[in-house]
C-alpha cells in the first residue's frame, strides 16, 4: 500500500468529532496543525483529490499524522492555537514573532510615580496605557510627555534623590522643572503625572481649559514668570493634542482587518477609537496554503494574543466558519465581550473598505520593492560577472588612529534588503 493510500485509511477510521490533527514528516517534526468540526470528513480530503499547490506540497511531505479529539469546536479552537505556538509549523501561516506592542506602566502608589516601558500587562494595580507600535514609538510618547508637562527624564529616582545634587543641563534648558532641587514639590509633580495621564487617555480639553484659565488669573495678578511658564506648557499640550493619533491609547473601541492576496499577502488591522483612525498594524508574508477564510481566523488569534489588548469590535473581510468560538476566546482573553462582524454598510462598512485599500495597497508596494531589489541585484550579476545573482553581501569597514582605537563594523545585504541585526 503507498503512502497516500495508508494515510486515507486511517484517516477513514476517524470519528465525526471536532478536534485537533496534527500533520508530521518523516522525520517526525510538526509540518502543519489544523483544527476540524469533524476529524473524519477534514483530515481524509487532504489525502484524495487534487489540490492547490501549497497544500499539495504539504501532503506531498506527511508521513503520518495525530489527532487530539475535543469536547467543542471552541475547546478545538484554544488548542490549535496552543500546539501552533509551541510548534511552529512551516505550513501554518505565522506571523513574525519579533514583534512587540509595548505598553506605558504608571504605578501610581510611588511618591513619585514614572512611566516605564513594558511589554505585557500585570495585575498588580498599576495604570497601563497602550499598547503601542513599538518601543521606539513607545520613548517618543514618553520624550513628548516629558517635554511638554516638564517632566524628568534624567534616571534619579525620587525621593532618594533630592537635593543630593546640582540640576542637569535639562532645567537650564527648560525640558524640565529640576524637581531634584525638592521643588515643585510633591504634590505638583503629582499634578502634571494627572495631567500627563489625561493626555494619554485623549482627554486634553479640560487640561487645556484649566492651563489657560490658571494662565490668565497669574497674568491678571501680575505674575508674569508664572504665566509665561503656563503659556509653555499650554502651547506643548496643544501641540500633544494636534497629535492624538499618535498618542492617543491604542485601545479602539474598533478594529477593521483587511486582508489581500498578492506576491506578498497582507494582513492589515486599523484601529478606530470614537470612530477616529488612531493606528494602523501590518504585516507581509507568503501567500498562505489555507483559503481566505481559514487564513483570516488563524491570523486575528495570533495578532490579538500577541498584541495583549483587544476592542469590542472587530470587523472582518469575509465570513469564517469558527466566528462563534473565535469570539468566545476572544472574549475571555479581553475580560468583556468582543464581537466580530463582517460590515455590509454604513460606518462599518466603510472602516472595512479602508482596511481592505490599505491591505491592497501593501501587498502591491512589497511587489514593487521586490521587482526593483530583483533588477538591482540582476544588474550587479551581470556588472561582475556572476553566476547567480548575489543574495547576500557583506561590507567591511575598519578604522583606526595609529595602533589604537581599532574598530570593526559588517553591514549585511540579503536578498536586496538590509539583514535583521543579531546580538
């Protein structure tokens, strides 16, 4: 009996039952982990029939597969994504797991409560905000925050040090108030964290009301140093407030995938708060072996449990068959109830066009970038007289002062494109 013809064998011995199959090579390892309403009808039609290329490709490398039934086709659904996650099959779609979505910190219990950068949420009574595109978005909040509430940035940690010594550079040049010094005291710079909270949580019109009417009273009673310092610090929370879309807590209230098949397939997620376009994630990748339907779903789990913050409303570019039990799981990751939904008019439907525009418009700039690193690198095949084109490129550059000071760097090309750094 051939291979084919075995695996359709036990494939027809197993029960109509949702669960979990498990596709392995020969050599053992995880190829592909899929889910299934009935384990019997699902496995056996990878193994009769053609199939699409990708698919046929996989099967063509199963040398057996496992099967985990369980009790509902939610319980099926939290275990697919689990052995995907511990596995990470080369046929399932994946997204890229260097991508984090930091979050501001504010444990407000300090008598000096700072924001710090982390990456997941703690129950430990602390205030989060976010989460955000990435840590380097994440320090230019905390950069604008600082400038414009006057907020120290320099690492000492109050109120250890007070008055332990001189003020840096930062006061002289009006980035901050020099609370090393003991003054403001405390209970100011409690004030501007609150105002520095408010701006976060997008609620700037009441700071901005009361700067300026604090403002207005100080110039009325002659005290002109303090107003001026109040009209800064105005002018810097309206400049915040000009910026909200970067700003602004990424915690919509509405989220609208877009997904478009291309030579790259992208996957595209826009965040509404208040129906207002706050953000916008993507990701590019290999045209996945499951059908739009099936690569929608496996996509939405995997970015909300990376991204660790989810809204009430999701709007999906198509139908899929596990919207149910997705919503469920969703639903509990978050604490409250997400629903999903595919829009067929109004304002939702019009957050779904976007999102599908902009999934478009992706995929169809990485065919651009694509074609124009291929033509380079065919241009430099034939320019050295290549057998191949050159996939990857190293450049050396050392410099040195005399016999000191020597130092070394490589930058690396591959495939047209600047390789990843590796610690």
């Amino acid at each position: 009996m051939d291979r084919i013809a075995a695996l359709r064998e036990k494939a027809n011995k197993l029960p109509l039952l949702p669960g979990v199959y498990i596709m392995k090579d020969a050599a053992g390892e995880v190829i592909y982990v899929g889910k299934a309403k009935a384990l019997k009808n699902r496995v056996t039609s990878y193994f009769r029939g053609d199939h699409l290329p990708k698919v046929a490709a996989m099967v063509s490398h199963v040398a057996d597969f496992d099967v985990i039934v369980a009790a509902t086709e939610f319980e099926a659904l939290v275990l697919e994504n689990s052995l995907i996650k511990r596995h990470m099959p080369h046929y399932n779609i994946l997204l890229r797991d260097d991508k984090t979505y930091p979050f501001l910190r504010l444990d407000e219990k300090d008598s000096y409560p700072s924001f710090t950068i982390v990456n997941r949420v703690q129950d430990d009574g602390a205030r989060y905000f976010g989460p955000y595109g990435g840590r380097g978005v994440s320090n230019g909040i905390l950069r604008t925050l600082g400038k414009a509430l006057r907020l120290p940035d320099c690492g000492r940690i109050f109120p250890r040090d007070l008055g332990k010594d001189r003020p840096c550079l930062n006061l002289h040049m009006g980035t901050c108030d020099g609370w090393c010094r003991g003054e403001p005291d405390e209970a100011e710079y409690r004030r501007r964290i609150a105002e520095a909270v408010q701006i976060l949580q997008g609620d700037s019109k009441e700071l901005l009301h009361r700067l300026e009417e604090e403002m207005t009273a100080a110039a009325e009673e002659l005290r002109f140093e303090k107003a001026a310092k109040l009209r800064d610090r105005l002018r810097a929370v309206q400049e915040l407030a000009n910026r909200q879309n970067v700003i602004k807590s990424a915690r919509a209230d509405t989220d609208a995938v877009g997904f478009f098949r291309g030579a790259k397939t992208a996957f595209v997620v826009l965040h509404y708060t208040d129906g207002d376009l706050t953000g916008k994630d993507f990701e590019l990748m290999p045209e996945p072996m499951e059908d739009d339907a099936a690569a929608v779903s496996s996509l939405v789990r995997q970015y909300y449990v990376r991204r660790g913050a989810w809204p009430k409303l999701v709007l999906l570019p198509c139908e899929i068959e596990d919207a149910e039990p997705l919503a469920q799981l969703l639903s509990e990751m978050a604490g409250h109830r997400v629903e999903l939904s595919v829009p067929q008019r109004g304002s939702r439907r019009a957050f779904f066009e976007a999102a599908q525009r902009n999934a478009r418009e992706e995929s169809l700039r990485a065919e651009t970038e694509y074609e124009r690193r291929s033509k380079t690198l065919e241009w430099l095949q034939r320019m050295l007289s290549l057998e191949t084109p050159p996939r990857r490129i190293e450049g050396y550059d050392i410099s040195n002062t005399g016999n000191f000071g020597i130092v070394a760097s490589m930058t690396v090309f591959e495939d047209g494109r600047p390789a990843a750094a590796s610690a």
